[in-house]
C-alpha cells in the first residue's frame, strides 16, 4: 500500500532537517520551504537529496524532475518540498499494485 | 551522505548508483560530483556500478591546507576504492579528473580494466597551454567578454586570474542555468590552498612514464577543443590507446555538461567490450 501524502512529507521534512547541518541552514523547514530561495540549494545538494529520496523511495523520475527545473524563468525558478514530496507522491501510486505508471 | 574516512585522514564524499562492472567517475577543476549526476549517471545506471566522489578540496570532501597535485589526488582515489572495497574497475575523469585517472592508471596497472580520458590536459604538457598564442585563453577570454567580465591584457594567460573571474559569470548547465554561481567554497580552496600551483606539479608522470601506462586508454575530445595538443600527443605515446572525437561545441571542453547523451554513446560502446580500445582509431 502506498504511504501517503502526510507520511512521505513527514519523512521528507525528517530528511531535509538532518541534512540542513550541511547546507548551513538553520530555519524552520516546513512544505513551504523553497530549496533554492530558502535552502540556497546547489545542483550537488540537489543530487544528494535525490540519491537520499531514491535509497527511501525506489527510483524516481528525478533527473526530469530537475530538467524541468531548468526550463523554468530563472528569476522565478524553484520547488517548494511540498511539490517535492508530491513527486514522490505520484510516483508512488504508480508503481503500486494495480497503479498506472 | 556517504562520506569514507581514508587512512590518510582525509574524507571524501561519495556516491554510489547503479549495476553492473565497476566505473569510477572523476570530476574536474571547479567541479563536483553533481557534474556526472544530472545526466550522465542515470543513463549509465544500467550499464555499470558507478562510483562519484567530490576530489579534495571540492564539493563535501575535506579541504586540507595542501596535496592538490594529480599525484595526491591518484593517492586519493587508491585510498577511496580500498577502503569501498573495489579491487579493479573502470575510471572516467574529465579534464583535472582524467589527469588523475591516468596517474592512478599508472600507478595501479592491475586495477584498471579502461581509462576515459575526457579532455584529459596533464602536468607533463603544461607547456602545450602555457604559451601566449595557446587558443584555450583566446577561448576562454571570449566566455568571459561574452558574459561582460573585461580581462586585462596581463592577465589574459593568469590561470588563478580566469578561473577566479569564471566564479563570477552565471551557471551554465543544469537545474541552475543562468542563475549566479556561489563561488564562496571555491574561491576559499583557490584562497587558502595550492591548488592552482599544484594542478602544474608532474609529480608520478613526466612524459618517460607516459608509454608505462598500461590500460586501455579511450582519449575522448571534442573537434577544435583547446586541449587537442594533449590528445594528439597522449594518442602517439600512450601503448594502448584510441581517439574518440566528439562533434564541435561552444566550450569544447566541458563535453560531459555540453553533449551528455554523445558522451554516454561513447562510454557504453567504448568499456562496455573489453577489447574495444585494443585497436587505435
């Protein structure tokens, strides 16, 4: 059975608050969070993360997900880690039993 | 993330991703693992047992205040792969990175089963990019006039002078393109270490030992890259080598961020058959 929303964020929020030690980020992480305006994510964070959400997750359209990112206006370009965690989300009722890839 | 404390003390940022025979990818100067993840990796995932590691001084591996040359930094990885257990795999390095993987070659024969040497420069040929009338800097200063950074005439052949000003022109690949780089880590190992004097260090491979290296070796180059000196000599005195010539590029250098698929292309065809280096180009 899939995990659900609230479980996956939970678990995210887990994630991104043991690794912001790293990134030197010491505020709140909520949804809200936007890895790039807040977190002052670089592409090798962003790597990092997505090998963490893989080894929790499974495998995870990640590298589109990022390509997507680029396409974005730069001026405007983020993701919150609710949009995130939707990702997850989607990907993970699609490779439920009986889901549609 | 995963990070291996090497008997040195030292301790490196790994990761790890994929099945198959064992390749080791080696970033270059400025760069970090990130650089193979954002394309090339997942694409290769099915193919090979992929190793990337941030080299010291970049990325999150530590910054000790000195032993950049491609000699500590072939040390480095020897130490990476004992304490990760990998006995023999494939290397690919890219520019800084494939310097290294010749010297590791070099010094651990029976490890290497084929180098990539993408855009490999080495030590040994510095006096290829040293002189004035070198098309790298005529290259180089064009980037950065293109990005509205002026270089000053002496400055125009300063390796620690251009590589501190490229910090200061917009990211050009990847999910960041054309946001502003955050040049704050690196510009403290140009600060605070040797590296740029380092990256000249022949150390383990002046050019006697070039012919020593015993693996096979795929020298993989874009057409017009600025480091064709080093292509053409690597390819008439490595023992075992071919040429690989990627289609013309912008940079022409930076081939794993410019042309990932054609690079990836490559890759497969050139390790995925044991012999296939055997016969030069």
């Amino acid at each position: 059975m899939p995990l659900t929303h609230k479980q996956i964020l939970d678990a995210v929020l887990e994630l991104m608050t043991e690794l912001s030690g790293d990134w030197e980020y010491s505020g709140a992480i909520t949804a809200e969070t936007r890895l790039l305006g807040d977190l002052a994510m670089d592409s090798l964070d962003l790597v990092i993360l997505g090998g963490e959400l893989q080894e929790r997750y499974g495998q995870l359209p990640f590298s589109e997900f990022l390509a997507e990112l680029g396409k974005q206006e730069a001026e405007a370009r983020d993701v919150t880690i609710g949009e995130l965690v939707d990702l997850i989300s989607r990907q993970q009722r699609a490779t439920a039993p009986g889901g549609v890839a | 993330m995963p990070k291996a404390t090497l008997p040195s003390g030292l301790t490196l940022h790994y990761q790890r991703a994929g099945r198959g025979p064992d390749l080791v990818m080696i970033h270059g100067l400025t760069g970090n693992l990130a650089v193979w993840h954002l394309k090339i990796v997942p694409m290769l995932a099915d193919h090979f047992r992929i190793l990337t590691y941030d080299l010291r001084g970049h990325g999150y591996s530590d910054m000790p205040p000195d032993g950049y040359t491609a000699t500590d930094m072939a040390a480095d990885l020897e130490g990476l792969l004992d304490h990760l257990g990998v006995e023999r795999a494939n290397l690919v390095g890219h520019s800084y990175g494939a310097d290294i993987a010749l010297y590791y070659a070099f010094r651990n024969p029976g490890r290497v089963l084929q180098v990539g040497a993408i855009e490999a420069a080495l030590p040994a040929l510095i006096h290829l990019r040293t002189r004035e009338d070198w098309v790298g800097w005529t290259y180089w200063v064009q980037v950065l006039e293109r990005s509205g950074v002026t270089v000053p005439p002496e400055h125009r052949c300063d390796l620690e002078y251009m590589v501190r000003q490229s910090m200061s022109i917009p990211k050009k690949w990847g999910p960041l393109k054309g946001l502003p780089r955050n040049p704050e880590k690196f510009l403290r190992v140009l600060d605070s270490t040797p590296l740029t004097r380092d990256y000249e260090v022949v150390g383990d491979l002046p050019l006697e030992n070039i012919p020593r290296i015993e693996a096979p070796v795929h020298l993989i180059y874009a057409e017009g890259s600025a480091f064709l000196g080093s292509h053409d000599y690597l390819l008439e005195h490595l023992p075992n080598a071919r040429s690989v010539m990627l289609p013309s590029s912008e940079w022409g250098h930076f081939g794993p961020l410019e042309q990932p698929e054609v690079v990836v292309d490559h890759l497969i065809e050139s390790l995925a058959s044991p012999t296939a280096a055997g016969a030069r180009a």
